[in-house]
C-alpha cells in the first residue's frame, strides 16, 4: 500500500553562469543563482523525485546555513511545515546521503 504524507516538493535548477542572476519561471522562486519551487500536492519520495527529473531539476541539497535559513523562511511565509529534500536514507537506515550520489549530508539544521 502507497502511503502520501502531505509534503511539499522544493525544486532546484542550476544555472549555467551563476555569477548571473537567476531567471526563474513563473512560481519558481530565485535565490543565490538557484532557483526553488514549492508544490503542495501529496507525494512520495520517488513520485517528488519523478516529478523534478521531468523538469530538469532536482530535490534541493542544503549544503549551507545561508540556504537553509533562506528555505526555512520561505516555507514559514507560505506555512508549510514539512517538505522533502534530496537527502534519504534508502540504502541504509539512519545512514543519510543525497539522492543519487555517494555524498554524505555535512549540514544538519533540518528542523523548523
């Protein structure tokens, strides 16, 4: 049986020049050359996952405070209190790496 947690998709798309700043397309929000987008329908880790490969993007990676800071109050503002990344635990249990690599998380300030 699937089970949905209603969680939101934040997207991410890299620019080519990131000394530019970031075009993004409508909905999409720009930050630091990146560019994030907030979905508010139930999905699961792979279905979130799909939907990013489909628009050239991927679950965001939260390598810094900066950026956390910036997404925490982004989804404070839209009031959303849980959201998937690209970090998972599918391999191993308790054992956290971001999605389709073989880095380890280095940042851990995930809470509210």
């Amino acid at each position: 049986m699937k089970t949905l947690v209603f969680l939101i998709v934040i997207l991410t798309s890299l620019f080519q020049d990131l000394n530019a700043k970031a075009c993004c397309s409508n909905g999409w929000i720009a930050y630091n050359s990146h560019c994030y987008f907030v979905g508010y329908e139930a999905r699961t880790f792979s279905e979130a996952h799909h939907f990013c490969t489909q628009r050239e993007a991927y679950l965001v990676r939260i390598d810094d405070y900066l950026e956390n800071n910036f997404l925490k109050n982004m989804l404070k503002r839209s009031n959303v209190i849980r959201a998937w990344t690209g970090l998972t635990d599918q391999r191993a249990e308790g054992f956290w790496q971001w999605y389709g690599t073989n880095d380890h998380a280095a940042f851990y300030d995930w809470g509210p």
